[in-house]
C-alpha cells in the first residue's frame, strides 16, 4: 500500500466521521454551536437565530450526506485504481 492509497484512506475516514455526525448527532451539534455563542471577537454572532431553527438541522444532515457520498466516492475510487 502506497502513500498515496493510505492518504486517500485518512481522507475518506475524516468525510466519514464528519457524514455520521451530520446524519446521526445534528441535535448535539446544534446544542454545541449554541453553548459556542459567547461573542466572536467581540461581536455578537450574527447566525444565532438562524443556528436555532430546524432549517440549521437540515442544512447538517445534508453536510452529512454529501460527506458521507464524498467518503464512499474516494473508497470507490482507491478500490477501482487498483
């Protein structure tokens, strides 16, 4: 297995992770965006009311779903150049 393949792997595993975490936890991370809403550089954040509505959760699960169809493309990929 070259650097290259292992790289690949690291890469899908990464868009994996990010795809379950938006398909299976889009509550704990809108829970945990929210408890983050201290001040950014001393401004309020502007997205806070948008980060409360359930179009916030939607937009995760479909993070989730491209990143989860970004991990199985570059799966089919290293397995196909083989």
């Amino acid at each position: 297995m070259n650097t290259n393949t292992q790289l690949g792997h690291l890469v899908a595993l990464f868009f994996l992770a990010i795809g379950v975490a938006g398909l299976g936890f889009p509550y704990r991370i809108q829970a945990a965006a929210l408890r983050k809403r201290a001040n950014f550089w001393g401004f309020q954040n502007p997205f806070l009311g948008w980060m409360e509505t359930q179009g916030y959760i939607w937009m995760l699960r479909a993070i989730g779903v491209v990143a989860f169809g970004a991990a199985l493309f570059i799966e089919l990929v290293i397995l196909c150049n083989r």
